[in-house]
C-alpha cells in the first residue's frame, strides 16, 4: 500500500537515510533483532518499497514470527517467566537468522547509499 509521500523525494531520501542507520546498527550489534526488524518493516512501507521486495522480505518473514513477543517498550508489562521464554526465543531466532538479516541489511545499505549519494 502506498501513502502520499511516495513522490515527495526530500521524504524519501530521509527515509533512506533512516533506513541505512538501522540497518547499520542491525549489522554492527547495536539495535536488537525485535526492534530492527519492526522498525526496518516500518521503513519498507515508508520507503514506498514492494511488499514482495527481495531485501525486505526476511524482516516481513521473521515479523510474522515474532509478532507476539514484546517490544521493548512493553516488556516492563510482562511477567518475568514470559520474559525468559521470548528472550529465549528471540535467541533461537538470532542463532538462525542473523546471517540472513545481515546480508539483507548490507544489500539496503548498498542500494540507498548509491541513491543518497547520486543525490547530494
């Protein structure tokens, strides 16, 4: 679905940028895999990318697996046991996907550095 700054390039190319910091931090560590994935599905539709977009898709793919875990935000709302099973899921999850998200993350960095770069 797209919005109305679809065509609105100033939006864009600071969405890009947004979009390389985050997958930047999701490649060197620094922002966890729940809040990187949910915030780099957000950039997808605020990028006016495809839904079936290759680079995006694995964020799509690990947020349907992830929905009904906590965000950060929320976990002060949960009881302590359910907090050590999702971390413990979430672990499960970063041992067999970080790869991917890394390589994924890399790829967007490329393509929206190019395009900020031809830019300015």
């Amino acid at each position: 679905m797209k919005h109305e700054n679809c065509h609105n390039e100033e939006y864009l190319d600071t969405k890009r940028v947004e979009a390389i910091d985050m997958a930047k931090s999701l490649i060197d560590g620094k922002t966890d895999l729940l809040t990187g994935v949910r915030s780099m599905l957000r950039l997808q539709y605020e990028l006016c990318e495809e839904e079936d977009d290759y680079d995006f898709m694995i964020f799509s793919e690990l947020d349907s697996l992830t929905h009904h875990l906590p965000s950060s935000e929320s976990r002060d709302k949960c009881s302590r046991n359910w907090l050590e099973k999702c971390d413990q899921e979430v672990e499960e999850l970063v041992k067999e996907y970080l790869r991917v998200v890394k390589d994924a993350c890399q790829a967007i960095v490329s393509r929206y550095e190019i395009t900020h770069n031809k830019r300015h």
